[in-house]
C-alpha cells in the first residue's frame, strides 16, 4: 500500500525530506533527506534553541518496551535517541555498535544511544513499529526529541556522520507531521518579511478549512533563522516576503505562495496536486 502511494504521488514535485536508498519500511518514505551538506543542520540546530523543559511533549506512539521507554524518556529530557537495530555476531553491526559506543561521550549531552537485537522479545513491539525485520541491518535510526524519525543508516557510519544527524526544532517539527500524515502549511516569516499578517491568515483559514477535516497544521518559522530549513524547501535565500510552503505527506512540495495570498488559492493548489494522483485522491492522507 506504501509503495502504490508513493507511486501515485510522482505528480506532486518531491521536497528534499525523504530518506534515499533502503530503509525500513515503516520510514522510508516518510523522513526528509540531509542534502544540504555536513554540518550545515547540525550547526542550525545548534543556533536554534531547544524547547524548554516545561514546554516539552513526551513523543507518543512508541511501545511500551525497555528501549522504547528510553526513547521516550529521552523526549521528555529534550533529547534525541540514536536506536540501532541490530543481529548479534554481524561484522557490520558490531562495527557500528562500536562506532556509538565512541561517539557516546560526544553526544551525551544530546542524545541516548540504543541498542535492540531484532531478536529479543522483549523489543518485538519496537522492532514491528519500525519493520526493522524487513531493512538492511545495521540499520541506525535516528529520533528527535517530538518523536520524528529524522535519518536512517543503513551501514555503518562515523561519528562525523553522526554528529551532523542533529537538526532545529522547527525541521523536527514539519518531519513529525508528515510522518503523522498531515498536509503542513509551513509559514515562512519573520520581522523583515513584507505581507505576513495577509500571509498568517491565508495559512490559519487553509489549515481551519472543514474540506481538510483537521488532517493540516500550520507550522511558524523565521527564516532568517532556518538555513536548512530553506535548502529543504528549495529556497536559497530567506525570502523578501512572507511565505507558505504546502506539503503534503510523505514528504511532496505542492506549492509555494509568496507574499499576500488567499486560503481559497492553497485549496485550490491542493486540489490541482490531487488531481495528478491517478486515483484523484491525493491530499492529507497521502494517496487512497
């Protein structure tokens, strides 16, 4: 079914947010790629402050196992979880293992690592949340703190890779909705922008429409602040004015509505996109 909906959105044009090459299943069509070199997400999201312990919102959905617990935890500390799936006695996936074993006092600070052999009862309910059974072992996935799968490994890497898996609240936050499958109208806009409040209420309508059944969100960000935020949507600078960028789940970039702009224009976007699908139903549930 994932891979007929994924067919049948080839006439939406692809945002840079889906992981290329093998990964379980239960990911690979639904994380934004890092294309936009070493570094460059890590350091954003250095610049780009946590959210604060009291505003925090434990991730949801995961199993009740000792290693989903942790990724939990985890959330609610404001961390990211590095979760390797591996088989015992693989050379590949003891390189790795001991590859986050190094990289642990690095990144303690930022995240937990894990560990779940695909094997072990005890971590069945994690390993089918994420088809681990079905990927290419090791396969290392990393979980931001709202419970966004953010990257996915599926060989051994270094620690330089991933140190650089880190990215800013505000990307965490449009991957979560999209993996949630929900059409996200990101408003690109700050205090130098022209047209934000005609640019706001165009969003807020659109995501407030009763056509959509509250399958939409609006996501805020400056994007004076969000460098990589714009490589993903294919922007090379911060714009001059406001600006909604439509996405649609799994990961497609319907439009892009630069300065004042009409809620009745975003529907109509949505519905021209939606038309392409073969079966005419593209929209915040992906393709029926």
């Amino acid at each position: 079914m994932m891979a007929k909906a994924r067919e049948r959105m080839k006439g939406i044009r692809r945002a840079s947010w889906v992981i290329g090459g093998a990964v379980a299943l239960a990911v690979l069509s639904l994380v934004w790629v890092t294309g936009c070199g070493k570094g460059s997400a890590a350091a954003q999201a250095a610049r780009t402050p946590e959210a604060t312990a009291s505003s925090r919102t434990a991730p949801a959905g995961f199993p009740a196992t000792p290693v989903g617990n942790a990724i939990v935890q985890a959330g609610k500390d404001g961390k990211y979880s590095f979760v390797l799936f591996y088989r015992p006695k693989e050379q590949a996936s003891e390189t790795m293992r001991a590859t986050l074993e190094r990289a642990k006092g690095k990144l303690k600070t930022k995240a937990v690592l894990l560990s779940v052999d695909i094997d072990a009862k005890p971590e069945a309910g994690l390993v089918e949340r994420f088809r681990a059974q079905q990927a290419p072992l090791p396969l290392t996935l990393v979980i931001a703190p709202n419970g966004a799968t953010i990257r996915g490994f599926t060989k051994p890497v270094d620690e330089a890779t991933l140190a650089s898996a880190f990215v800013s609240p505000k990307v965490a936050e449009v991957t979560k909705a999209l993996q949630d499958r929900k059409v996200v109208a990101l408003c690109l806009q700050g205090p130098a922008t022209k047209h934000n409040r005609e640019s706001k209420r165009a969003a807020e309508q659109f995501v407030a429409d009763q056509k959509l059944g509250g399958q939409a969100v609006l996501v805020m960000a400056d994007p004076s602040r969000e460098t990589d935020l714009l490589k993903r949507c294919r922007m090379s600078a911060a714009p001059a004015e406001a600006t909604i960028v439509l996405l649609a789940p799994p990961g497609s970039m319907v439009g892009t509505f630069a300065g004042a702009t009409t809620k009745e224009a975003l529907l109509q976007k949505l519905q021209s996109a939606s038309s392409s699908c073969s079966s005419g139903s593209c929209g915040p549930s992906g393709c029926q």
